[in-house]
C-alpha cells in the first residue's frame, strides 16, 4: 500500500525480478549448458510441487538436438501410461507389492507355526520321557557328569579316543575359521 507524499509517509519500495531478453545462444555448447541448466531447474520445481501438494506430475522437455527429458514424480513413465490409459499402474503396482508382502509373511508365518507344532511335540516326549525315568526311579544323568574312577579300563580308553577325536574335531573347527577370517579381510 503506497502512501501519498501530502500525507507525511513515505513510499514502500516494491522490488520486481527483471529478466533479461531472451535471445538464442550464439554457440551451439553454450546452448547446450544453458538447457541443461534449465532442465535441472524445472525438474527440480516439477518435483517439488509434487511433493507439496501430493500430487503426480509428468514433464517431458526436448532438447535443441531434439532428444527427450522427461521428469515425473513418482514416475514418469507411469504417469504417462495413466493418462493415455485411463488406468492407475501406480497404485496396481502398490497393491501388487502389498500383496506379495502379504504372502510373504503368511509363508514366514506357516513355517513358525509348523516349527512350533514340532518343538511343542518335541516338548512332549521329553516331558513323557522325564515322567516314564521318576516312575522307574532312575535319574537321567549325562554320562561326561559320570565319575571317572567307577569307569573299567575299557570305557576309559574308548573316553580317551572320544576326547582326542573331539580335540582333533575342534582343532580343525578352528583352523577353518581362522583361514575364512583371513580371507574376508
């Protein structure tokens, strides 16, 4: 709102964009720059006003060497597929992603229900197992909890094999961890 100078108040300075002429490039790379400096731009503004105001855009921009850019959010070729078909690709190829998401995890959840049933199974005869042992009388213990000096001379050779193969097992074991360790780094 501008003032009258009568009045006492002063003018509001209004600032206006001045553009220059627009005139053709003299050299053909210059042109070049100066499309793809513009292009950069637009795509940028055709990108950002989708976002504001969620909305789907398509451009498609020619350049002086008769090439076609084209920018769209969220994509472009869809985008011009809607508009020539009538059809929304984009929300079929989001409901199409969904659903495989969803027989994804109902897979995922047959496979933890089916390992469930058998660990509750499993669960079972361990339980029928520790039942039949208290009736019997007899405790389950693990042998490697036995004392050695009720063992005969047999049991402890076959102990003493059993545990040089387990060194052997675990010396192996380790080598081939520290031959994948060296060979991942």
């Amino acid at each position: 709102m501008a003032f009258d100078e009568n009045n006492g108040a002063t003018k509001l300075n209004r600032r206006k964009r001045k553009f220059g002429e627009i005139k053709n490039a003299e050299k053909p790379n210059k042109s070049h720059m100066m499309f793809s400096k513009g292009t950069i731009g637009i795509f940028n503004k055709v990108t950002e006003l989708s976002i504001l105001c969620n909305a789907k855009t398509a451009l498609v921009v020619t350049s002086p060497n008769n090439e076609l850019h084209t920018c769209g959010y969220p994509n472009c070729d869809a985008i011009i597929q809607q508009f020539l078909t009538g059809k929304d690709t984009i929300e079929d190829n989001e409901k199409k992603k969904q659903e495989e998401i969803v027989e994804t995890l109902r897979l995922e959840y047959e496979v933890i229900e089916d390992e469930l049933k058998k660990l509750t199974e499993e669960e079972k005869n361990l339980q029928a197992i520790n039942d039949e042992a208290t009736k019997s009388g007899s405790i389950l213990s693990c042998w490697w909890n036995d004392p050695i000096e009720d063992m005969d001379l047999e049991s402890l050779v076959e102990f003493k094999t059993s545990l040089e193969k387990l060194r052997l097992n675990l010396g192996s074991a380790e080598d081939e961890k520290k031959l994948m360790c060296t060979l991942q780094s």
